[in-house]
C-alpha cells in the first residue's frame, strides 16, 4: 500500500467520525484510531508512520493549490461550482490514451460524467448535478482532491 492511498485512508477515517478502522490486506495491516475527536492515530504494520508528519503532508499541498476559491467570488457570479463527493485522486481521462471526459467550453447535461475519482483502488464516475457550460477545470489530473473540493465551474445559462 502506498503513503499516499494511506494518508487518504486517514483523511476519510478522520471525517467519518470513525472511532476505529482496521484494514488487513497480505502484506500490510493498519489500524487507525481516532481521539475523542480530534487526530487520527495510525499503527501500520511492519511499518510505523509518525502521526504529525502525516496529517501536515496531507495539508500542505492543498493549501498551496490554486484550488482554493473564495466563497464569495463564486456566490456574486452566475457560476455554479461543482464539488468532489469523495477524498481520493482525481482523473480527467477514463484511461490514459483515452480523450478527457470533458473540456473548457464543453456544453454539459445532468448526468455528463465530468471526471473519475479513484478512493482506495475504487473508480468512481463523477457526474454533473446541473446543464450548462463548462467555464473552468480548477484540479489538474491525477492531482489528490478532498471532500467538497472545486473541480469545476460551470455557467448554468
């Protein structure tokens, strides 16, 4: 398992509101425990990671992104932002020789799948919510996004 599919494993354990979550696979076992709340407790095995060390590379590269929108520039325009549902890794193409789901200037429908987002060897189609046009892609691909992340925003007219 990698550092990075483990420090996403962590972030949605400590979202959840999960107090325990062990997982077991052939060659590696991890049990991340939470306290009353508040950071999330990993014991890996035959590996031990630090626990601040983790939680400040799970926080650092998001804060460095140009993916941080101001809520306010959003709601004072017409455009609509549409969000990730899931933590996980954020892809444009179905595979890698394929052509993006969607491009800037794209007119999308309900149900257009937009992206896929890969959340512990899952892949998960993301489709849009609303019709319009596509005016911005605001995560690059294979990049790590979080719960209610920007991906997208759209001009519903």
């Amino acid at each position: 398992m990698k550092l990075k599919e483990i420090q996403n494993l962590i972030k949605f354990v400590a979202k959840s509101g999960a107090s325990e979550v062990k997982l077991e696979m052939e060659d590696v076992k991890i049990t991340i425990k939470t306290n009353d709340g508040s950071s999330p407790v990993v014991v890996h095995d035959p590996v031990v990671i630090p626990q601040q060390p983790v939680i400040q590379q799970i926080a650092h590269p998001e804060q460095d992104t140009p993916v941080a929108i101001p809520d306010t520039s959003v709601e004072d325009s017409k455009l609509i932002t549409i969000k990730s549902p899931i933590i996980g890794t954020f892809y444009r193409k179905p595979s890698p020789d394929k052509p993006s789901f969607v491009e800037v200037g794209d007119t999308i429908s309900e149900g257009t799948v937009l992206c896929v987002i890969e959340a512990m060897k899952l892949f998960n189609d993301i489709e849009s919510e609303v019709s319009g046009k596509i005016v911005k892609i605001l995560v690059d691909d294979t990049s790590p996004v979080e719960f209610d992340q920007p991906l997208f925003l759209v001009d519903p007219s």
